[in-house]
C-alpha cells in the first residue's frame, strides 16, 4: 500500500495533537499568535466569515472567533480538530465550525468567505500552490488572504529541510518569502504587506512536540552541535544559551487581497 504525504501528515500531526496545548513544547505557536492577530486586525470584521486551511488545533480560529461572524477550522488530521474542539467548548465558543478536510482541494464552492488564513502550512504539505490557489478560488473579491508560515531566509546555508524533516517526515519545503508571494500572485490576488520574524528557540521542547524518535533526535543535536564547533552549515543556525542548544526559525506573515 503506497503512503501518501498526506498520510505522512495524519500520522505525525496525530502524536503530536495533544502536545499543542502544552505551552512548553508549543511555545512558537503560542508566542507569535498575538502577533499574528495583531497582523491581521485591520482585516477583522464582525461581518466576516472566514475560513482557516490546515488549522490544526485551531488555534487561530478561536483567538478571533469573537471578532467574526462565523469561522470553519478546516484540517486533514482528526485528532488535531477534537483537539481544537474540546478547547472550543470549554470557551463557550458556539460559531466556530470544526471539518476536517484536504487544503489542496477544499469542499467550498467559489466565492464562499470573506477572509481565508493558513498558518504554518506551505511548508508542510507536498502542493503549496494547490494551497494558495485554493485560498484565493474560494475568497470573494476584496477578500483578505492571509499567510504566515516558516519560510527560508535569502543567502541561508546549509539545508534546513533535512534537519526539519528528521525532526519530522511530513515536513515539504521551506519557501522563501519571495517564492510565497510568487505564488499569491499566480492564484490572481495581490500582496499589500509583510512582515518577517526571527525567533530562537530552546531544540529540546520542539524535539519533544514532535515526539522525534531517539536515533534521530541525537542526530539532529549531534549536526548542530558540530556546526557550533566550526563544523558544516545545518540551516538551523544554532546557538547556545545557558548551556542549551538553541535554534532560530524565520516566520513570515502576509496579508494578500483576492481579485
């Protein structure tokens, strides 16, 4: 039987729906979400029904719930939604709709939202054009896109994807902001503005959310440990602080309009 990438996800985002709760392993996800909301404030209406692609625990989805109409939190993996749901629920949340769902080729009709968001999902699926695409068929005109995701710096050495990928075997490819915004214009919509964050976090909490096996995790603490002694570039750029080894991702955030 043929695994699919898609099957890589499920498994992988399965073991590891119970540690995006914890704001110990999930301290990228958590920290950058005000930022992210305060990113796309000027877009949030009480109007708007929005959509989020590949929401995961939906955590997006329920910081702004009370700023929106309706939101759907869609996402391939079931056990990321019932993760999202129970948080939902203890929040009283009751306009916030959980389907899981593919974000290369999504169950809507054309024209259907008002605002359609994807956080940390073009890195991680095999198509990330079908993605934005997608993004744009099913935005009204006018409609606000918004991406953030981890991207790939300009000049970078090394090959962060290996590393990312033995960390995790559903990780796709780092896009390059430049390659993000190549793609929002080939789907017909229009980037307005950007923002880039470097963020350095502690390797051992990030090894632990993905629930990496042992072989591997030695392996990615062993290149990176090498690098810091003046070996080869990882693409992790590494370092160390208070005696722990340390690592920076680059997220963009985007705000693109639909045609």
């Amino acid at each position: 039987m043929t695994v699919t990438h898609g099957d890589k996800v499920v498994r992988e985002f399965s073991k590891q729906a119970a540690g995006f709760s914890d704001p110990r392993l999930n301290v990228a996800f958590t920290r950058h979400l005000d930022d992210l909301v305060r990113f796309m404030d000027p877009e949030l209406d009480l109007d708007d029904n929005v959509l989020e692609i590949a929401a995961g625990t939906a955590i997006v989805s329920l910081a702004i719930a009370h700023r929106v109409r309706h939101v759907t939190a869609l996402d391939l993996t079931p056990a990321m939604l019932a993760e999202g749901k129970r948080e939902a629920d203890r929040r009283g949340l009751t306009n916030v709709t959980f389907t899981e769902g593919d974000a290369t080729a999504l169950p809507y009709l054309d024209r259907s939202f008002t605002l359609v968001v994807t956080r940390f999902s073009l890195h991680q699926v095999a198509a990330p054009e079908a993605v934005v695409r997608e993004m744009a068929r099913v935005s009204r005109p006018g409609a606000a896109l918004i991406i953030a995701d981890l991207v790939r710096p300009d000049g970078l050495e090394g090959d962060p994807d290996r590393i990312e990928r033995l960390r995790d075997p559903s990780h796709g490819t780092m896009l390059t902001e430049a390659q993000i915004a190549g793609l929002v214009t080939e789907a017909g919509a229009e980037v307005k503005r950007s923002r880039r964050i470097d963020f350095t976090r502690p390797l051992e909490p990030w090894l632990e959310l993905s629930r990496t096996p042992a072989d591997a995790a030695a392996r990615i603490r062993g290149e990176l440990e090498e690098e810091l002694a003046g070996g080869p570039a990882t693409g992790m750029r590494p370092s160390r602080e208070n005696g722990e080894l340390h690592f920076t991702h680059s997220y963009l955030f985007q705000h693109a309009v639909a045609g």
